[in-house]
C-alpha cells in the first residue's frame, strides 16, 4: 500500500507540483480510513521536511502489556515474524514490547533503529489451539 501511495503521490505532483499538498493530503486521508477499516493502528501524518511536504506513518497510542501469547505461541510467531524480515533481507526478528489494541489485537515492535512492527491477531481454533493473523511490516517513525 504504501508504495502504491507514493507512485501515485509522485505522479500527480510531477504533472501538477502546484496540487502536492493537496495530494499528499488526499493520499494520506484514503490511507488512513483503510487502515482505519482494516483495524490497523498505523496513520499516515503530513510533515514539513526541508521545505518539502512529506508523509510519515506513525502509530495510534496504544498501551504497552503483556501478550496474551504463551511460550510456544509467541516462538511461532516471532518465526513467522523472522521469515518476513529475512524475506525483506532484514536480520532475524527481536521482539522489544507489546502494544495492546482495544479489539485485542497486538502490536509487536521489533528491536530495530527504524519503526518496524506487526499487528498480530490471535483467535481460539475451531480445530482446537490457537489461530495467528499477521500483518505486516509497518515502517513506521518512532516518535
């Protein structure tokens, strides 16, 4: 999604540099109602960087706790997690906090110098055990 936003953002202010701002606004309003929508807790925020317009991801305050993961759920995971990241060419996955959801989700924030986290859904199986939903990465600045 997000570089799906900044080709179209790149295009429309390279035709019309004069609407950027309004594009950018645009852009960032349509990207935050559909993560608004699919239960994201990441916004897209404008910033003035250098004189320029840019757009920064950031995450919704949110309460730091305890996942509701035991030991072997949480291994499960953090190897999904590290198998996105070495996919991404990034080392393998250190969790550093939880951060708590009001739908019960989670948000895992990886060890890292830059803003990297999952949102991380789990549910009781109908086959017994638990199911995990996984959504990411956010790049997101850290503030």
């Amino acid at each position: 999604m997000k570089s799906f936003l900044v080709l179209i953002t790149l295009a429309l202010t390279l035709a019309n540099p004069t609407y950027a701002n309004s594009t950018l606004k645009s852009a960032a309003r349509i990207a935050n109602k559909q993560n608004e929508a699919d239960g994201i807790p990441f916004r897209w925020v404008l910033e003035k960087s250098g004189g320029n317009t840019i757009m920064t991801l950031q995450m919704l305050p949110l309460p730091t706790g305890r996942s509701k993961a035991d030991a072997t759920l949480t291994a499960d995971t953090l190897k999904s997690i590290s198998e996105k990241e070495q996919a991404k060419g990034r080392a393998t996955a250190v969790l550093k906090e939880v951060r708590l959801m009001p739908d019960g989700g989670e948000v895992w924030i990886l060890e890292s110098d830059v803003g990297i986290a999952y949102v991380v859904h789990f549910a009781d199986s109908p086959q017994g055990g638990v199911d995990m939903t996984l959504a990411g990465p956010f790049s997101y600045t850290q503030r």
